[in-house]
C-alpha cells in the first residue's frame, strides 16, 4: 500500500528498522524493558549504530532524508515488533522538531550526544494544552524584568522531563505580538538543572517505557546562548509538526493493533474447544474479521494522511479525522485479542493487555479526541458554508 511514495532511500532505512526490530527487540526483553520503565543504553546505542537513531536530523548532522511515509512505517515496525509504545517514535519526533530551528551549534551538540549515548540529549515541551484539557499545561512565557529575560509556566506529560539533560520549550513573548495579535513565540534549549527548573514524575498506567513529568518552570532567568529560534515563523512550523506527531501516534497505534491481531490470529489457529478449532466458531470469527477490517482503516488512514504531508496536501479535516477513528479503533482491535485470549487475556501473561493499555493511551495523547472531533466537524461544516 502506498509503495509509489517509497524512494530507494526510504526503503532501505526501513529494510533496517525491519533488521533491528528482528535482531533487537523480543517479548522477553520488551517485558523487561517495560518493568524497568525504559530502554537499556546498549540498546539505544545500537539502534543509533544501526543509522535510525538520528533520523529526524538534517543528513549533515547524522540524519537521513526519508519521507514522512517511510518514518510512519518505521514506527509502524518497531510497535508492532514489540507490540508497545517506544521512546524511538518519541526520539524520531522530537529529533524532527528541533531540526525546524536549523541552529548549527545545537545540532552539532545534539548529533554528539546521539553518537555517544543514543539518546537525544533534551526533552521536548513545545505544546499547548488543548482547550477542553483540564491539564495544568498553560503557556509558558519570556517577559523582560530588569534587563533579563525571565521563562516562568509549567508543561505537563513531557517525555524524558525528569532525565534529558535540557528541555526544549516553546514560551510566549509577553512583548512581542503577530498580525493576529497573537503572542510570538521563542523557542529555547533550557538546561534540566537551571536555576528554578523543577520536575514532578507522572505515573501513568501504561505506556510505561516513556517516562512523563511536569516540569515547572519558576522564573528561570534565560541566556542568550538558550534560544534557538524566534519570530513569526516558529507558531506555523510547530502547527505543521503537530500533523507529523499525529502520524507518528497514530502510526504507533497502527503497529500495536497488529501485533495483537497477530497474537489473537496464532491464539484462535492452535487452539481447539469442544472437538471443534476455535476458528469454527462464529463469534470468534467475527471477530478475527471484524480486528482484521478496522486495521485495513487504519492503515489506509495513516498511510494516505502520511503520503499527503509530505505532498504538502494533508488538510486540516484529514488529519483530523485520522487521530479521531484510527487510536480507539486500534483500543477496539487489543480489546477483541484479550477476548479471543478468554481470561489470560485480563492478565500480564500475554502482551494483548499492555498493547491494550498502551493503545488506549494513545487517544489522548497530543491532542484529545474531542478537540480532533470538533476540529473535523468545524471543516466539514465549513465546506457546505
């Protein structure tokens, strides 16, 4: 599906995510990996060694030059090899994001790290919560006090918040406004343990891999040397990213369904009930059947919104309706394995109950489904206007 899209490059850095996935990534180490609450540095380091690690950099930084199909795809691989969230789709994105800023210095300083650890050195706080959010994820913002430039405001759900070495925030300028009277937006490279920089673990209930924290920023008084991009241009590329990171969730929740329509398929082929194969009965059938068309849907939704940004054509109402269905299809998909699964499946026995849960993290991951909701229906309204 969607091959045409694939250039040589992209197929041969997938062929990799495909190798790495198959010499790397087992049940045994995921369950491991998913007890301790992250990847282990010789991991990263090989996934890194094995050229995906800096995907989302420039070429001359490390990177390569891939489509957003063939990261859609990568992500795709790996979630459904380990039938889990990653923090390589989280790496991938915000490698992606800091790329927009195109600030030499800091590249070259990240494409160190990267080759050194594996790991991108910062964490990412560029978001805003969305407006039916409850999350306490205010803007954060720069003002001038007695000559200084001062970052006060909290984030929240930010990955890797508490560990990276900097965090990467996007802050309003109090001063400073667009054509739209909107605040302009500055975007810094803050060292984790500034001056006034606090942190607070988040423990979520899955997608345990990625660990999340609130962090606080309480007056930090910024250096010049921090900023890595300002003006009119940061608020458009950050919204344009935003569709990448929805991509890549969902893309995410594409390979996880599959990996538990795998499991419940080799469950429902060796299992027999009653003299009969349990593929002979009609509701477990149905089910096969019904798991196997919602992953048709969701790819065909993650490939075609994937294809068309990186066409430039992706709209508002497409991508929209992508994050509305694909991550509660892919909830529907892992709760019809631990079903087919009868009891094992409400336990830690078998992995359709953590793509379950990391699967349903996904719907309320980046934007809710209820923003996305509204947004769809704001542009098709919009179009009979």
């Amino acid at each position: 599906m969607f091959e045409h899209f694939l250039s040589d490059t992209d197929r041969a850095i997938i062929h990799k995510a495909k190798d790495f996935a198959a010499g790397s990534i087992s049940e045994q180490a995921v369950s491991r990996w998913y007890q301790d609450g992250g990847i282990p540095d010789s991991v990263m380091l090989s996934y890194q060694n094995s050229g995906l690690g800096s995907l989302g950099l420039p070429p001359r930084y490390g990177g390569s030059d891939v489509s957003v199909l063939a990261q859609v795809q990568i992500v795709e691989e790996l979630s459904r090899s380990a039938g889990a969230t990653l923090p390589l789709q989280s790496q991938l994105y915000s490698l992606n994001i800091i790329s927009l800023f195109d600030d030499p210095p800091q590249l070259a300083m990240i494409s160190d790290q990267l080759k050194a650890t594996g790991r991108a050195c910062f964490s990412l706080a560029t978001a805003q919560a969305p407006a039916d959010s409850d999350l306490p994820n205010g803007p954060a913002v720069v003002s001038e006090r007695d000559g200084r430039l001062i970052l006060s405001g909290q984030k929240s759900f930010v990955s890797d918040g508490q560990h990276a070495p900097y965090i990467l925030v996007a802050a309003q300028n109090q001063d400073e406004h667009d054509e739209q009277g909107r605040a302009v937006l500055s975007a810094w490279l803050v060292p984790l343990h500034s001056e006034g920089v606090q942190t607070f673990a988040i423990n979520k209930l899955g997608q345990k891999m990625i660990s999340s924290a609130v962090v606080v920023f309480n007056d930090v008084a910024l250096k010049a040397s921090w900023q890595v991009g300002a003006g009119d241009t940061i608020r458009p590329a950050l919204e344009r990213a935003g569709d990448l990171e929805h991509c890549l969730i969902c893309a995410n929740s594409l390979g996880m369904a599959e990996a538990a329509y795998d499991d419940a398929a080799q469950r429902v082929a060796a299992r027999t009930a009653h003299n009969h194969q349990s593929a002979d009965f009609q509701q477990t059938a149905m089910k096969l059947a019904d798991m196997a068309t919602r992953i048709f849907h969701i790819k065909a939704h993650v490939y075609q919104s994937a294809a068309a940004l990186q066409s430039k054509k992706a709209s508002p109402l497409e991508i929209a309706l992508m994050r509305r269905y694909v991550p509660e299809a892919a909830v529907r998909v892992a709760d019809d394995a631990m079903q087919i699964f009868d009891a094992a499946g409400y336990t830690d026995q078998v992995r359709a109950s953590r793509i379950w849960l990391d699967c349903r993290g996904n719907r309320s991951a980046a934007d809710s489904e209820q923003s996305m909701t509204a947004l769809a229906a704001r542009e098709v309204i919009g179009r009979y206007r």
